[in-house]
C-alpha cells in the first residue's frame, strides 16, 4: 500500500489542501496556505518537502 501524506505550510505550519503520496515528485510548486494566505513554491520527493529560496521580484522604475 502506497503511503500519502498532508502537505503542511512551511510558514505556519497547518495543513493544506493538498496531499501527496510517496512517489510523488514535485519540483517548482506553488503550494498555498488558506491559513495564512501565502505562497510558497516548494520540492517533493519521498514524502520531504522542502522551500525553495527564491529572490523576490524588483520594482522596474519609469
């Protein structure tokens, strides 16, 4: 039998609406927190997540 998990929020930790089972691969996912209402894109593989740092977006000036 295949294994599945709750996805938690990385920033304060409740559960999401999302699961994923032990083979799962996700790269680059835009995982949502209803709690919190943030955004965080994430990896997973073998049931571990883990945040992806990425820079955030600069003001262009006119």
């Amino acid at each position: 039998m295949i294994k599945a998990d709750w996805i938690f929020g990385p920033i304060c930790g409740n559960k999401t609406r999302d699961r994923i089972r032990e083979d799962t691969v996700l790269e680059d996912y835009p995982l949502y927190c209803p709690k919190c209402k943030q955004e965080s894109l994430i990896e997973a593989e073998n049931l571990r997540i883990s945040v992806i740092k990425a820079p955030d977006a600069k003001t262009q000036s006119r």
